[in-house]
C-alpha cells in the first residue's frame, strides 16, 4: 500500500482487505509520576578498522567488477540484436 505519483492511495492487491487501526487515546499523566528517562552516553563513532576498510574496498572493486562485466553483457545483447533485425 503506498501513494503513488498522483498522491491517490493505491493498494497492493486488488482485493485488500482494510483493517482499521484505532490509536490509543492518550492519557494525562499523574503529576507525582514525572520519570526524567535517562540518554545513552554518547559515544563517538568508531573509525573503521584496517580490515574492515579493506574488505569494503574489495566489495567496492568486486561491485564495479560485475557492474562492468553486465554493461559489456547488455552491450553485447544489443549489438547481437541489431544485427538480428538486418
């Protein structure tokens, strides 16, 4: 279920069924029950370890790899159609 370009809510299937989600009423807390809840604390963020930049850099060069093994693919295909429709 999403909206689409035309803001017009469209459904998955056909045939959906609508179930109707009732919000719970919110209630006024109790003023003797004030709970301050507390934060994480805050950490700064990790740099990345040698190891782990370098096996994104071989994910990264295997991406490109495959990348550039369907584009010459997807090439070949066209070439190979054209000359069909000769």
């Amino acid at each position: 279920v999403g909206k689409g370009f035309s803001g017009v809510e469209t459904p998955l299937f056909e045939k959906e069924v609508a179930i109707d989600v009732v919000p719970p009423t919110p209630t006024s807390p109790s003023p003797s029950s004030h709970v301050i809840p507390s934060s994480p604390p805050h950490q700064p963020p990790c740099p990345p370890q040698p190891q782990d930049a370098e096996s994104s850099s071989l994910l990264f060069q295997r991406v490109l790899d495959t990348c550039s093994a369907l584009a010459l693919r997807v090439a070949g295909l066209e070439y190979d159609k054209a000359a069909q429709q000769l």
